[in-house]
C-alpha cells in the first residue's frame, strides 16, 4: 500500500494563475454551448425528500445562555 506524501510547496503565482486558467476554463466551458447543464426551475418539486432544522435553543450542561442568544443573533 502507497503511503501518502505531503503536497508539493507551490509559489503564490502558480496559485493565482492556476487558479485563474481553470476559472476561465470553466467560463468558457459554459459560454461555448457545447455542453447541456441542468435548468434550475422556479417551481418547487412536489416531494420533500430531506428536511433538517438545527434547533437554536437547547439548555446545556455548563453553557450560559447568553451564548445560546448570541448564536440566534450571529
């Protein structure tokens, strides 16, 4: 098995305009028409598969509840 080794050290340019190529890449990707991406419809769907709502107030063993309002409020 392959241990793996750490990342190769890359300057601040080779970042930025590596960066910047796929950026451009990818923006002429979707402006050439050559490819078909999914259509974002307004309409909802008629189904909810998954719902998840995190519950903003919870009493907590050795938690004030001033840093409980302060989460609503962030």
């Amino acid at each position: 098995m392959k241990s793996l080794s750490s990342p190769k050290k890359r300057s601040k340019y080779r970042l930025y305009f590596g960066a910047a190529y796929f950026r451009l890449k990818r923006s002429l990707m979707w402006r050439s028409g050559k490819f078909r991406f999914a259509k974002v419809s307004g309409d909802p769907l008629p189904y909810t598969v998954f719902r998840h709502a995190t519950p903003l107030m919870r009493k907590l063993k050795d938690v004030d509840m001033y840093l409980q309002y302060n989460k609503i409020t962030n």
